[in-house]
C-alpha cells in the first residue's frame, strides 16, 4: 500500500509540473532595468512557436494572448535591439501582471570604445546544411527546435528541344536529325512530388529519420495546433498516368507519437493558398483551384475557416479578387504581399474580426513567389537576391541586397535567426530545384547598408 501511495504521488507530481497553461493571457510592463523607463516596441513571443507574440505598448505594456495549449515549463521570450534578450517560463508569468526588466547591452561593457565599422554592402549568410533532395513548393514549420518539412515538387524542367540543339550545335559545325536526337534522349528532364516528412533539429544540426508515408504533395499548407501537424491542400501526381490532382483530404501528423490520422473534408482545395492558425482553427485563402480548357488557372477568392475543435468547415470572407497568395499573420490582423501566379507590389492587410482590407502601402517593385516570416512587429521579405523588412507599426520599408538568388524558397525565423530553404533556379531553357538552407542572423541587418527605404504612412 506505501508503494501505491509513492507511486501516485510520484504521478501527480509529474502531471502537475508539466500542466498545461490555456486561453490566458499574459500581462506585464517591460522597463529598462538601470533607467526604469517603459521600454516600447519589445517583441514578446513564445520560444517555441515565434509566430505567437506580440510588442510592448509606448507604456511598456504587453498583453500575449494563448489561445492554444502550452506547457508551464514553456519559455517567453523579450527581445529588441541594444538589449539582452531575456527569457522565462509560462509558470513565471502566469497569474498577475508582471514586470520584465531588459539590461542594456552596452552597460555589460566595461570600456566603450568608439570606431567607426564601414557596414557591408551584401547582408551576410551561411549554408547550415542540405535538404535530402533538391525541391521547392513544399510545405515548412517550425516547431520548438525542429523544422518540419512536407512534401514538395522535385521535378526538373527542360527545353528538350532547344537545349538539345545547343548541345548538338556546341558538338559539330553540321547539325543531322541522328544528332539532335540523340541529344534529346539524354535531357534532364524529371517529374515527382515528395511523399516525405523532413525533420532537421535546428539546436543539433542533425536530420531526423522519419519512416511515417504520406501522400506525395506540393503546392500545400502546413499548420501546427495542439501537438499536431495539419498537412492541406496542394495536388499530387500520380506516375501512372502522369496527371496531377488536387488532394481533398487532410493528414494530421501527432509530433510526440510520430502517427498520422486523415481528414477527408476540405472544401478549400487548391495549390498556392495561404493558410494560418488562428485561436482553434485554421483560415485558408486564395489559390488556384482549376485549370480551364486552355490549360490557363482558375483562382478563387474565398477564405475559409477550419475549426479545430469541431471539424467543421465555414466560410469566412473573400479576398480583393481571385488569386494564388502568400501571406503571413501577425495578431488579429493577415498581411499579403506580392503574388505567386504574377508579380504584385502592394502590401495589404486583412482584419479577421472586421473583415476589413486595407492597403498598407507599394513595395519598390512588383514581387513574385516572394518568402515571408515575421518577429514582433517585422515582417521579413525575401525575393531574389533582396531581403526586406515591413515593420507594421511604424509602417517602414527597408531593402538589402543579398547574394543568395532562389525562386520560391520558404523562410522561417528561429531565436533571432532566419532560415531560407530550398526554391529553383531557372535559366532560359530550364527549371532546377535545389536544396540548400541557409541562415541569416538578425543581427546582421544592423552591420548592413540599407539600399532602398521608404515610409509605407
């Protein structure tokens, strides 16, 4: 019986200190430790889900809504420029407001020295690792320390023809049909979706094995609520018949059990849509949804609504006009910017509560198949060869050149850093996916000429 009893106790215990914490808020003031003076526009966001945050009010005030499950052993983190980032658990949070005090970097130093550093006309990067294969348009999240990655297209696309007439004419000055054949049985060209599910720990620098089978897909969604991985939309390809169809059911991944359950209901069938979790459900927008009788794409304009919770489906709104889109979602509010079926250069925001659109103002050009990702109140932009930040608040636009050129890469931030993934590269005649995954750290815009700015107000 004393064993029993331990052994319950041992089991409440364990429960009790990995309690969930649940549709609460957390509150506080955030001031400069040495000053006391409020600190405004700190990003304030979960450790393990960066999408979830939020800034501090010209008061210092803060107020991080969590409408999913977290664990009370969860960390928070406080970050802004010229100070050190502070970290603490939910359970440290909870209950009544608190107050978070920043330590001025600066003030750690003993002696300042003063000179001036000629900053860098390329933002600098590195190559962290390689993807298993070359892909782009697969799906990508970030979960506590590990990036997720599902499906993606792998084909490779060539001009048989043309290339094949190069390669014939670079050979000999008198071109014959033997020639040009012969060239056109070697062409590079290759058609296939990924029907795996990436899993590359970030902190370890180290892949995963994951022998769970999926569906091949591309063009899709991913989204994470409640421990698990909602895979939607997109289309496969079946190698029998060489058509592609659009997936109509939706495969939930269990992170801790490595399992996967389907879904069978979606009425938002599409490739190149957004989709964002927000408070118990998933909102999906845009997309093309057909091919017509010239083989031209069908958009839609609808936005629908996946509650979590129930399974049922509801239709949400409409966007501006039917299109294919990439977005990114910071609070209430969903920002879409630039296009992936054409080049767009507006920057617009679309209220979730009110339903309202509103224009935030032009890009310096029109962008096309752009990666985005967002921190406090930065939304990063990165399209071929250029990096940019939108902060929302103080409506700023600013532009630095990079030296990495990929069409179509994913882009994810992770403690401070930004990670790009994949894309394609094309030349005139052909369309090669790749596979490398870079990261740039935040930092670095600091020690980088600004090459375009603008105010969006």
């Amino acid at each position: 019986m004393a064993h029993s009893r331990v052994t319950s106790i041992l089991i409440m215990l364990l429960f009790s200190s990995m309690s969930a914490i649940y549709g609460q808020e957390i509150r506080g003031i955030i001031l400069d430790e040495k000053s006391q003076e409020p600190l405004e526009n700190v990003s304030v966001f979960l450790s393990k889900n960066t999408e979830i945050g939020t800034t501090s009010d010209d008061s210092g005030r803060f107020n991080l809504s969590l409408e999913s499950k977290f664990l009370e052993t969860d960390s928070v983190s406080f970050s802004m420029v010229g100070y050190k980032t502070y970290k603490t658990t939910l359970a440290n949070l909870k209950g009544k407001s608190r107050t978070i005090l920043l330590l001025n970097a600066l003030s750690e130093l003993n002696q300042v020295t003063v000179k001036v550093v000629k900053k860098r006309s390329n933002l600098k990067f590195d190559k962290v690792t390689s993807l298993r294969f070359k892909m782009h348009a697969f799906a990508s999240i970030i979960v506590d320390h590990k990036l997720y990655i599902s499906g993606g297209d792998k084909s490779v696309i060539e001009d048989a023809f043309t290339v094949a007439l190069e390669k014939a004419s670079m050979a000999t000055m008198e071109l014959t049909w033997g020639d040009i054949l012969e060239k056109l049985q070697s062409n590079g060209t290759y058609k296939g979706y990924s029907d795996k599910l990436l899993i590359y720990n970030i902190e370890e620098n180290i892949w995963e094995k994951s022998d769970v089978k999926f569906e091949n897909r591309a063009y899709h969604q991913i989204n994470y609520y409640n421990n698990d991985l909602y895979i939607l939309g997109g289309k496969k390809y079946s190698s029998l018949n060489g058509n592609e169809y659009l997936h109509n059911n939706i495969e939930i991944y269990d992170v801790a059990n490595a399992s996967v359950k389907v879904d069978h209901t979606n009425p938002h069938q599409a490739i190149n849509f957004a989709s964002f979790v927000y408070k118990d459900n998933i909102i999906t927008m845009g997309g093309a949804i057909r091919l017509d009788k010239s083989g031209a794409k069908v958009y839609t304009d609808k936005i629908h609504q996946y509650n979590l919770k129930t399974g049922l489906w509801y239709e949400l709104g409409k966007l501006k006009s039917p299109m294919e889109v990439t977005g990114t979602i910071l609070g209430d509010k969903i920002y879409t910017i630039g296009g992936l079926n054409q080049k767009i250069s507006s920057i617009e925001s679309w209220d979730i509560n009110s339903g309202e659109w509103v224009v935030e103002g032009k890009l310096f050009y029109g962008f096309k198949e752009p990666a985005l990702a967002s921190l406090g109140t930065n939304i990063y932009i990165y399209h071929y060869g250029k990096l940019l930040i939108y902060n929302v608040v103080q409506k700023s636009l600013k532009e630095y050149a990079i030296a990495l050129y990929l069409n179509d890469p994913n882009m994810h931030v992770y403690k401070d850093t930004l990670y790009i993934i994949g894309g394609y590269k094309e030349t005139e005649h052909t369309k090669d996916p790749t596979s490398g995954i870079y990261s740039i750290e935040v930092s670095e815009f600091s020690k980088t000429t600004v090459t375009n700015f603008k105010n969006l107000q």
